[in-house]
C-alpha cells in the first residue's frame, strides 16, 4: 500500500512541476492519417530518455489495433551494434481523434505520458514526435539515414518548437543492408 502512495506522490508532483513551464504551446499537426502513420519509423535523433541514452539501431514500429489504439514495438542495440537487443512495448491511445495527432503513450499502467506529431512531411517520410514540456524528443525516418540537408532541416524545426539542441542526440543507424 505504502508503495502505492508513494507513486501516487512522485506523479503528482511531476504533473505539478511539469506545469510550472512557461513555453508557448506545443503545436501538433492539423491531421494524420493513421493508417499511413504506422510501420517502422527509424530514431535518427532524439533527446533521449533515461532507456535511450546508449541506443544504436532504434526502431520505433506502431500498429492500428481495432480499438483504435497503436501498440508499439521500440527496439534498439543498447551500447552499440552489436548490443544485446533491447525491445519496450509501450501502447498509444489516440487523445484528439479529429487531428489523431495527440495521443498518450503508456509505458507502464497506468501512467500515460504526452506524446504529439508536431512534423509530419507531406510524403510521411519523416516525422518529429515531441512533449508538451520539450523534455524529450523524438526526429524519425522512414529509412535509418537521411540526407544531412534534411536532418539539418529537422533540427531547425526542432528549434523552433523550444527544444534545447544541447541535449539532442544523433542515434547511431546502421544501413539495412549492414544489419
């Protein structure tokens, strides 16, 4: 019981801080199609979580259940190519269903945490995922490499949405033909 309370009082006080920001709002896209949204989205940067840090090869994979909700498979090489393989399956709810933009990503029940589709290029080849408190961030790609022209283009919009870039981290990818 004790151990409940006490997670009860760590998520309220991270939602608390977690509002003390002062950001502009984070924007989401106007609209995306989900079904052309799921599949393989290769990490080509990111502003990584405490799992994420020693990542090599990280794929993040979405599916449409019949719910309406998107189970998730995250894998990567922890600590190099060679790495053991390590695999998350964390589940996404969709939250505005008009934009399915916004949704909230469960990594552990039964805490939700915010996930939005701030980019999404017009060929739904490459996409930026961040949070409403610009703590993580997420530069995808349909492809693990992507010309330094769109990465740099990538980061600047990343930028300007109120990321620190100090933190930002390119995600070493090995071509497919070398996995």
């Amino acid at each position: 019981m004790k151990i409940h309370s006490k997670l009860f009082m760590v998520a309220m006080l991270v939602l608390s801080l977690g509002g003390c920001a002062t950001h502009a709002p984070m924007p989401a896209v106007e609209s995306v199609n989900l079904k052309k949204f799921m599949g393989d989205w290769y990490v080509i940067a990111n502003i990584p979580t405490f799992i994420e840090r020693q990542a090599y090869n990280a794929v993040e994979h979405y599916e449409l259940d019949s719910d309406g909700n998107i189970p998730t498979t995250f894998t990567f090489n922890k600590g190099g190519f060679d790495g053991p393989l390590k695999t998350y399956t964390p589940k996404g709810f969709i939250k505005d269903k008009t934009s399915n933009a916004l949704w909230r990503m469960q990594f552990i029940w039964p805490f939700k945490a915010d996930y939005r589709i701030v980019y999404l290029s017009d060929d739904y080849s490459q996409v930026i995922i961040g949070r409403k408190a610009r703590d993580y961030v997420w530069l995808m790609a349909r492809t693990p490499q992507i010309s330094d022209a769109d990465y740099q283009a990538l980061v600047q919009k990343t930028e300007g949405l109120g990321y620190n870039l100090d933190k930002l981290r390119k995600v070493p990818q090995q071509s497919l033909d070398d996995r």
